[in-house]
C-alpha cells in the first residue's frame, strides 16, 4: 500500500465561491425581472455551462487528459470531467430555505495550477451566463411593455378619432 500511494497522482482540488448579491431594490417597489428560484437559475446556467461543447472547448483550451484523450473517444472524456467538477450551494444557518446566498464551484485535477485556471473559467462562465439572461429578461420586459405603450396610444387615438367624428 505505501508503493501504491506514491505511485498514485496527486489529485488537487480548486474552489471558489461566488457570492449572490440578492435585488438592491425593495420587492415591494420594484418586481424583479426574473422570477425563477436561484437553485433552478443556478441549475440552468450549470446545465449550459457543463455542456459538451463548452467542455469540449475548456478541455482542448487547457489541454486537459492528455492521456485518457488519447485512448478514449472525447465523450467518455468530457463524462470524466463531468465527475470531477461540482457545483453546489453554500447554505447559510441564517438565511431561509429558498434563498441560497453564495455557490461553490470545484474542480479535482492532477495539476493544480491547471485545476484553478479552470474553475476560474467556470466562475467566468457562470457570471457571463447571469449577464446575458439577466439582459435578455430585461430587453423582453422593456419591449413587452414598449408593445403594451404601443397599443394603449394606438387605441386613445381610436378613440380620439371616433370622439373627433362624432362631434
């Protein structure tokens, strides 16, 4: 068992947590613009983020698996990263059930400078993928709302028409 420790590799594992900052605006003045439990946001943006093709890239950008790359086809790779990556949440003793505070994101690798440079990635990832769904609820709110303006003046200047008509 001693040989078997030293010639097994070291596996290192790098983690960082993010921080959920929750709406700065009051609820009761100012609704958000996304209505979803951020377990589920969290849970979505991690099914985008552990993709195929956006493991793929992070394999072939840090040159991951070098040998298991060479004698498996890149699916059970990517399957492999897939173990050695977690995403779970920081649970705070004082915060309520539904509000998750902050999230780990961890990665186990045999290179440790290759193991933080990736879950700095995921981190990146994560925080680009809040970016965009963020922006994309808040341009189908701006443009629902600029169709309801739209149609409120279209139906006043009905109205002011057939009002100028019958005078």
């Amino acid at each position: 068992s001693v040989v078997g420790v030293y010639l097994y590799p070291d596996n290192y594992l790098s983690q960082a947590v993010v921080k959920i900052v929750p709406q700065q605006v009051p609820q009761n003045m100012v609704q958000s613009a996304i209505n979803q439990q951020m377990s589920d946001r969290i849970n979505s943006m991690a099914q985008t983020i552990l993709s195929r093709t956006v493991l793929t890239t992070i394999i072939n950008t840090f040159n991951l698996y070098q040998r298991e790359r060479s004698r498996m086809p890149i699916e059970d790779v990517i399957e492999l990263m897939k173990k050695d990556i977690q995403i779970l949440p920081v649970a705070s003793p004082t915060a309520s059930t539904d509000r998750i505070p902050a999230f780990a994101v961890t990665f186990s690798y045999e290179n440790r400078l290759l193991a933080q440079r990736v879950v700095q990635d995921l981190v990146s990832r994560f925080i680009d993928e809040n970016i965009r769904n963020r922006s994309n609820a808040t341009f189908q709110t701006t443009q629902f709302i600029k169709d309801q303006l739209d149609d409120s003046k279209k139906q006043l200047d009905d109205s002011e028409n057939k009002l100028a008509s019958f005078r």
